[in-house]
C-alpha cells in the first residue's frame, strides 16, 4: 500500500523526535485505534535507522538501505551511480539521514571537481527540511570561505615574517661592524652569530657572517674547556703545577677539574652556605676555602677529604691562604661599622656597631688557632701575602696600609717614609722616578722640568700589587694616585 501524506507527514515528526520514550509516547497519541498506520510508520523508522545519520555511514550497503527505505514507502529510487542531476553526475552514495541521501558527485562546470552531493528524499521537502538543508549549504560555504581567509592571512603572516627576519639579521650585522670599528671583537661576534642564525635561505649574508666570524675567531683566544656551577662562580685558580683548576661558587661548591680529561677531581667541596674563596697550598696537596657561614675548611686537594675541623670565626671571612711550607693556614675577616636588615614589617633597618678586622693563623692539621694575630678596629680593604710568602700587605678603610711578617708582626706601616723608599704617580703619561730614603713621593709630569711633590694618597687604597721577587709593593687608591714602594 502507498504510504499516504499523513503517513509521510507522521514519519517526519516521529524522525525529529531522538528521545525514544517520546516518540513511543507521540506514536500512542497519533495512532491511536489504527494499528496499521502505526506498523507502517514504524516500518519506515527502523528502515531509516539503518541508514544512519548524516555522513557517519559507511558506502558500503548504503544503496540496499536506500531501497529498502524507499521501498517501505512506495517510492521508486531514481538516483542510481551515473545519473546526472543539473551540471552535477552521481558518482556513489556515500551517506544518509533521515533527510536525505549524500552522494559523491562530479562537478562538470564551470570547474571540473568532485563534491559531496545531498539529495532530499521525496516527501521530506518541507519548508522545515528546506530550510535546514540551506542552512547547512550556507555553513558548509562559510567554513570553507573561512579557510581560505585563513590560508591568505597565513601566507601574509609569512611573508611578514620572514621579511622582520632578513630586516633583523641586517641589523645585527649593522651592530656587529660597529662594534669591529671600536675593536670589541668578542662583542661583534655575538651580532654576527645572530645574524647568521638570522640569514635563513640568503646564501650570499651567510657566507658574508660566516667569514666574518672567521676573521674574529682567528684572532679570539681558543676555548679549551668549560666548566659550570649551579650559582656564580667567585673564584677561580690554577694549581702549583698547572694541571687542575680550582673554582669556588655561590651554590656552596668548590671543585677541582683535571684539564687534561676535562673531569672533576676527587668529591665536590661541600659547603653549607656560599663559598666566597680557595686557594691552593704551595704544593698543591691541600687547598683551603672559606664560606659566607664564617667557617674555613682545609681540604687534600687529591680526594676531596677535609684534613681538619672548621675553622670557626666570629667576623664574616674575606681571604685565607697557606703559609710558605704549608703548616699553617691564614684567615683574614673584617666587618663594616654599617650594617643593612629588613624588618619584620618590611622596611629597611639601619645599624650601626663597632668596625673590626682580624688576621689569624691556624695549624693545618689539626686546625688549632695559634697565638698570632693582628687586629684592628677599621674594616679590611686589601690584604695580599706576597710571592715569597715573607710579607703579608694590609690596607684598610680608615686609609692606613701596612707591612706584616709571618708571624703577623708589624713590620712597618706604609707612609713612614723613614722605612721605604718610594715613587709615585697621578696620571697616565707620567715619567716613574725612585726617590731617596726620608723622601716623599715625587712625580714629574710630561712638559715639566721638574717633580711635583705630593703625599703618598689622598684617598682609601683599593689594590695591592707585589713584584715576583718581593722586591716592590704596588698601591693604588681611590685618589687615582698609584705609588711604588721599594721594600
């Protein structure tokens, strides 16, 4: 029997319904007393229930469910593989719903392509049903009007891109010259290593950046190693013998490096705060380093083992070295009379105390302190042990500079002009000439026949220097006045 349109028009509505219990519900309403009509619409969903939904259902099979479907409703099935429809020729269904059917279709004009094709099924063109399939039309043509905006704007950002790139490289060459014209090599070849990351495609900038970096490394000293701490690293020195590197950090490490193999030596020095100096014994056995927690700590340079108990002051430490034959470690500590804290409530707290400083000696081994010691109330500035190990250099915040032995004795304060003899200078381009025992220092300036003479500093002594041989002490302050002592 042909469906009739209330049958086609009870199909529709039972079709919209995706709630089970509700369509059940709207079938016991609707058909109620003529169970044909409602065997006969059931009929038609559970055809069209095979068939799937909208573009989720395989090809294969799509075409017997079609029938069936269209069969159940008395309705012939006219679009078969080759059929045209307008400008467009079936190919094969490739899905169905409860609308309509999707075929992949040819497009013959005005462009040859292949799209997706959906034809509504006989009696389901209501306005509802058409209006929702222009809808999904117009959908479909926004997004792929979508992509390509999207495709153009890509290929812009690009372009933009690569055109900020070349710009940028150009830059960084502009940069890199500037910076050879000042002689800062190591500076330029940083810009030109930019700018060849930079260059991209350009062959004739890279092979320029390339040769420029050449010229700069021929000229540049080689690396030979590298090593790393987790925090900044406050000290670095050779050994006696120049085989291993000794460094010092703020992440509470010192560590010892073969050069050779580019491996640590023996354990990492660990320490419990940052570790602010080491240095080497004459030797190179042993090797002291001294920590922000007020501790000095000797160690066996081979295997990392600490030799004795810390070495405990009650001033933050500044310095500590070895004496000549290594017995004996010296320590030196200071503090400022100016002190910097903040409060629990977050402002900052001045303070003031008493400015101390103190060089010490202890026993290597056994970390015992010894009697010497030398003490003032003035922070330290300076302090050097000098090649021979003979002379310990001091100089100190209230502007005093003085000679100590071994032993931490006084020797002599730097400015008694009685003890040394000495040359000094103001700025560069003077002539050094040695003055006589009792004399100040003199400097003859260029253009002048004759010295000027003028007191040893005027200001707070910032540097020491001694020669190799022990034989003079180098001052400089903060005057910019350098003087030379004959010791």
């Amino acid at each position: 029997m042909k469906p009739s349109r209330s049958t086609e028009e009870l199909f529709a509505a039972a079709s919209a319904l995706t709630d089970p219990d509700a369509r059940l519900a709207y079938l016991d309403r609707i058909c109620a007393g003529n169970p044909e009509l409602r065997e006969e619409v059931e009929r038609l969903l559970a055809a069209a229930g095979r068939a799937g939904t909208f573009l989720d259902s395989p090809a294969a099979g799509v075409t017997e469910v079609l029938r069936e479907v269209r069969e159940a409703a008395g309705v012939p099935m006219p679009e078969q593989a080759g059929s045209r429809i307008g400008r467009y020729r079936l190919l094969e269904p490739i899905g169905e719903g409860g609308f309509g059917v999707v075929w992949m279709a040819e497009q013959e004009e005005p462009v040859r392509r292949r799209v997706a094709l959906k034809i509504i099924k006989p009696g389901m063109d209501s306005r509802e049903v058409v209006a929702r399939f222009e809808a999904e039309r117009q959908a479909l043509a926004d997004a792929a009007d979508a992509q390509r905006a999207e495709a153009v704007q890509r290929t812009i950002a690009e372009a933009t891109a690569e055109e900020s790139q070349q710009r940028l490289a150009r830059l960084n060459t502009a940069q890199g010259m500037q910076l050879m014209d000042r002689g800062d090599w190591l500076g330029a070849a940083l810009w030109f290593n930019d700018a060849l990351r930079l260059a991209g495609p350009n062959d004739a900038a890279e092979a320029a950046n390339r040769l420029r970096l050449g010229v700069i490394l021929s000229y540049a000293p080689r690396l030979v190693r590298l090593w790393s701490h987790a925090g900044p690293v406050n000290r670095a020195s050779f050994s006696p013998d120049g085989q291993w590197v000794l460094t010092a950090a703020q992440d509470g490490l010192a560590r010892l490096w073969d050069l050779a193999n580019d491996q640590p030596v023996g354990a990492a020095l660990r320490h419990a705060a940052p570790v602010r100096d080491a240095e080497f014994s004459r030797d190179g056995r042993y090797v002291v380093t001294i920590c922000e927690d007020r501790t000095a700590r000797v160690w066996e340079a081979a295997s990392g083992k600490v030799v004795s108990p810390p070495l405990v002051h009650p001033l933050p430490l500044c310095r500590a070295w070895f004496s000549r034959d290594g017995r004996h470690v010296f320590t030196a500590s200071s503090r400022d009379a100016y002190s910097f804290s903040w409060s629990d409530a977050g402002d900052l707290e001045f303070k003031t105390r008493s400015a101390q400083s103190e060089i010490q000696i202890w026993d290597t081994l056994s970390g015992r302190e010894l009697p010497s010691n030398y003490r003032r109330n003035s922070p330290l500035v300076q302090v050097l042990p000098s090649p021979s190990g003979r002379w310990v250099a001091v100089a100190y915040a209230d502007g005093e500079a003085c000679l100590l032995d071994e032993r931490l004795h006084l020797d002599r304060r730097l400015g008694d002009w009685s003890g040394l003899s000495v040359t000094g200078m103001k700025t560069v381009g003077t002539i050094i000439q040695l003055g006589q025992p009792q004399d100040p220092p003199e400097v003859k300036m260029p253009g002048e026949e004759k010295p000027v003479w003028h007191p040893a500093h005027d200001g707070r002594i910032h540097a020491l220097a001694f020669r190799f041989d022990d034989k003079y002490l180098a001052t400089a302050a903060s005057d910019g006045s350098v003087v030379l002592w004959d010791l």
